[in-house]
C-alpha cells in the first residue's frame, strides 16, 4: 500500500519577523489600508519612511525603518541612540512595542482638527 506526503503549506515570512536585517520596522499603521507603497529616505540617514496609497489616491505614513545602528531593543522596547530617531520615536503617539524579531507597534501621533491649524509649533517654524 502506498502512502502519501503531504507538504506543509508555508507563506512567505513578513519582513522583519526573523530578526536578520538592517531595519527595524515600526508600523503605525496595517498594510491592508493601502494599495500602493513607496520607501523615502530621510535625512543623512538611517531613518526611511515607507508611505502607502489609499484606494481614494493619498498617502500616509505605513511604518518607518529604522537602521539598527540608530536604535536597540531593550526589554521588547525600542531604545534610540541617535537624536533624529529619538526626535521620530517622541513623536509617535505611543511607544514602540516589539512584536516579533525586528518588527514593532506603535500608534500614529494624534490627529490635529482643521479648526486647530495651523499649530502654535507650525507658526513659529514659518515665521507668521
């Protein structure tokens, strides 16, 4: 009688889940919101922003990737080493939790109403 094997099914891990890369990720928001992605670079280094389209056509932040050399993990907590990442890190709206290997958790900053704008902070930065 002859048996049969069967193959496990297996699905292509997420990027970040094994712990061997150069980034860290931090989502702040779940891909299935988007259709379409583009990674930006910004600044010297070290920090790139990965921006999804919506089904409407604007974009929004989708997670940013963060060079492990910019950052360590301390207690399944994110740990900035440079200022430019410390500067990122504060202004997300909650603290970057570890969710498996390099990939984290956190919520966007908090949504400002139109009626609030332009903010105290944006006057003094353009001058007004």
């Amino acid at each position: 009688m002859a048996t049969t094997i069967t193959r496990a099914h297996r699905t292509r891990a997420k990027p970040g889940a094994g712990g061997g890369g150069r980034f860290f990720h931090v989502e702040v928001r779940p891909p299935r919101n988007f259709i379409r992605f583009r990674v930006q670079a910004l600044g010297s280094g070290g920090i790139e922003r990965v921006a999804g389209q919506r089904a409407g056509g604007s974009w929004d932040t989708q997670k940013w990737l963060i060079r492990k050399d910019k950052a360590h993990v301390e207690n399944g907590a994110l740990v900035p080493d440079a200022a430019d990442v410390r500067e990122l890190l504060g202004s997300l709206g909650s603290a970057a939790r570890q969710v498996v290997g390099d990939r984290f958790k956190a919520t966007s900053r908090r949504d400002t109403p139109e009626r609030a704008k332009p903010t105290a902070r944006r006057r003094t930065r353009e001058g007004a």
